[in-house]
C-alpha cells in the first residue's frame, strides 16, 4: 500500500464549496501547526500524526490538514506505514550526515561571501546572541524547560551566519534545511550537561571572537569545526545501542 499524494486527497463535503484560494490558505495554517508540532511539542520518531485532533483544534475539515501532511511527508519529514498511517519519520544516519553536509557547505560559503566584503562589518547582535546563549546554558542545566531558548538562540546564531553572506535566497534554503535538521534531531538528543552546552557557547564565541579581530578566515574555519563536530557528535549519539 502507497501513501496518498498530497494533490489527490478527496475532499470533505464541509470544505468541497470553499475556493482554492481559501484552501491555500488553510493549508498554510495546518502546515504552521504540524510544524510548531513537530518542532516544540517534542513528538517521538514513530509517533502518529494526529489528523483528526489537529482538524477538530483547528477549526477546519481534515481535507487541509491532510493535504499539510502530504507536504511535510514529501519533504521527508513525516513517514508513512500502511497500518499507524502517517507518522513523525525516524532518521537515518546517512540522512542526518547529508543535512549536516548541507548546512556547512551554507554557512561557510556565506562567511565566504562576507569576507570578500571589507567594507562591512559583523554586527553587535552577535556578541549578544552569544552572551545571551552563555545564560541560557547555565539556566537550562537546572531547568530543562529552558534549554527550549537555548535552541532558539542557537537557530538565530547560526542564521545570523547566513545573513552575513548577504544573499536573499541563501537565507531560504538556510531556513529550509534548518527546519528539517531541527525535526530530525528532536527527541533525539544528547542528554543537556553543562558540558555540552557549554562547548557550544564556546565555539561560538570563539567565532564572533575572530570576526571583530578582522580574521574572517579563522572564523570560517572555526564556524565549520563547530559544525562538523555537532555532527559527529549527532550520529555517535544516534548510533548508540538502545537499552
């Protein structure tokens, strides 16, 4: 059995009347929760996706919301399994190493970019993006609830990375590829330490370090460490034998 296409669900009666336009739009919507889903309620890999729970919440037919799945399940962040239906899709290794890949060849190519451009400077918020995350870190240790902040403060910093290359659609397929590493790595962590946290706020001070020294290409190089180490450290963590 083949999971349906998101273009071919049938309609529900309740929504059969409404124009393309409005279904767009509901679209939109459902595809904004199941992502806030994904992304902030922690769903485990296997898990069902809850179609009918996310109509009823909603307000709306299941026809948009089912048309939202289809979307998020081509794009490889949902899964299909003839019995449980649609559910949040388990990560391979080899497709955490492709994403990771992604994201350096991104991130370096924009501080690339921004070091070709001597007559710019890197701007203050990452200094406090950095002191921000430093707090966030000793927080989160104590309170688990706040390390939610910690990884926003991470997406913004490795975003504002993006943004130095100056390039519009750069920056689109930065936000793309960081929603499917962000869903693919949740619930699938290494545990929060002091450690690790800290490791992280270090690696990337030391980047805005080398940026306000004018060393943009020790920053570069600094940015892809930080990288491929979080990746490698991803994928022991995700190969461990589970007990």
């Amino acid at each position: 059995m083949t999971p349906p296409k998101a273009a071919s669900a049938r309609q529900d009666p309740a929504s059969s009347s409404a124009s393309p336009t409005s279904e767009e739009s509901l679209e939109s919507r459902a595809r904004q929760a199941l992502v806030d889903w994904l992304t902030k309620e922690h769903p485990a890999p296997g898990q069902p996706v809850p179609v009918r729970e996310f109509a009823r919440r909603l307000g709306m037919s299941r026809t948009p919301v089912r048309s939202a799945v289809g979307r998020l399940y081509e794009r490889g962040l949902l899964a299909y399994d003839p019995v449980a239906g649609f559910t949040v899709a388990i990560p391979s290794l080899s497709s955490i190493y492709e994403l990771f890949e992604l994201r350096l060849m991104l991130e370096s190519h924009a501080l690339r970019l921004f070091a070709e451009r001597t007559d710019r400077e890197p701007p203050v918020r990452l200094r406090e993006l950095v002191d921000e995350a430093d707090e966030l870190a000793r927080e989160s240790v104590d309170d688990h609830t706040r390390y939610i902040d910690f990884r926003e403060n991470d997406s913004r910093f490795h975003r504002a990375m993006v943004e130095l290359g100056g390039l519009p659609r750069l920056l689109e397929l930065h936000d793309d590829l960081h929603l499917s590493i962000h869903v693919t790595r949740t619930g699938m962590e290494a545990p929060i330490t002091a450690s690790r946290l800290n490791t992280a706020v270090a690696e990337h001070r030391a980047v805005v370090d080398a940026l306000e020294r004018g060393d943009r290409q020790a920053a570069r190089d600094l940015l892809e460490a930080h990288i491929l180490r979080v990746r490698d450290q991803t994928i022991a963590f995700l190969a461990r034998p589970r007990i």
